[in-house]
C-alpha cells in the first residue's frame, strides 16, 4: 500500500506498466465502441533495462464522427447551463473567421492516443494527435 502522506508524485518504470496494464483492462470493459489500447515495446539495449518494463500505450486511429449542422444546433439548442445570458445570445455566432479551419464535411477525423513513461520525470505522459485523412463518397 503506498503512503499518500509522504508520495512525491512520481512513478517507478514498473509501476507506470502495472499501472498501464489496468487502466487498459478498465478501459477495454467500460468502452466497448471502440478499440482496446495496445502495449507496444520500446527496443532498448539489454543491458540498460528488463525489455518487459519498457514499452507504452497505444490507441490509434479512433474516429471521430462529426455531426451535421441541424444536429449541432439541436444539440446546442438542449444545453442549459443554469445561467443567465449577458452579452451574447445563443443563437449569435460569436466566431471569428480569422481562427476558423474550414473543414470538408467528407473528411474523416482521426485521433491517436499514446501513453509513455517520462524516465527524466517520473510520470507517464500522454500524447495525442488528431488529423484528417481522405475524403469518402
């Protein structure tokens, strides 16, 4: 059992891949839509660390499907946060086209997840990157 008391934040290599382990079971047993996280091994020297500790997680290309138009403004038409409006009305778009990416609507939109362990740090990290790719009839 670790003492929270004195726990400096950090993690060792093996715990991270314990840790790593769980949280990709968990993961696999609560979202059924999408795929499992894998383990891939990190190649090191073998002299420098067991080969069975040193690796990360990994989910990639998980994609995300955008809604059209008519169901973003239903969607967000139905949020209510409880405050009342004041400068702005919900029906306004307060965007600014200078920042706007236009986005074809037959463009698939992908992310992929990595989680790592930083050894300079003592914590795991995770990455993430999300793109487009092809376009589909």
């Amino acid at each position: 059992m670790m003492d929270v008391l004195h726990w400096d934040g950090t993690l060792s290599a093996k715990n991270f891949r314990i840790g790593a382990f769980a949280f990709a079971q968990k993961w696999e047993s609560c979202n059924l839509a999408f795929p499992p996280w894998s383990w891939l091994p990190c190649p090191k020297h073998p002299c420098l660390a067991p080969p069975e500790e040193e690796g990360y997680l990994s989910l990639e290309k998980i994609c995300i499907s955008r809604p059209n138009e008519e169901e973003d403004i239903d969607q967000i038409s139905q949020i209510d946060t409880g405050e009342e409006e004041t400068c702005c009305s919900r029906n306004e778009d307060v965007l600014d086209d200078a920042t706007l990416v236009q986005s074809n609507h037959h463009e698939l939109h992908y992310c992929d997840f990595h989680m790592v362990y930083s050894s300079t740090f003592r914590v795991p990290v995770l990455y993430f990157r999300a793109y487009c790719s092809g376009k589909f009839s």
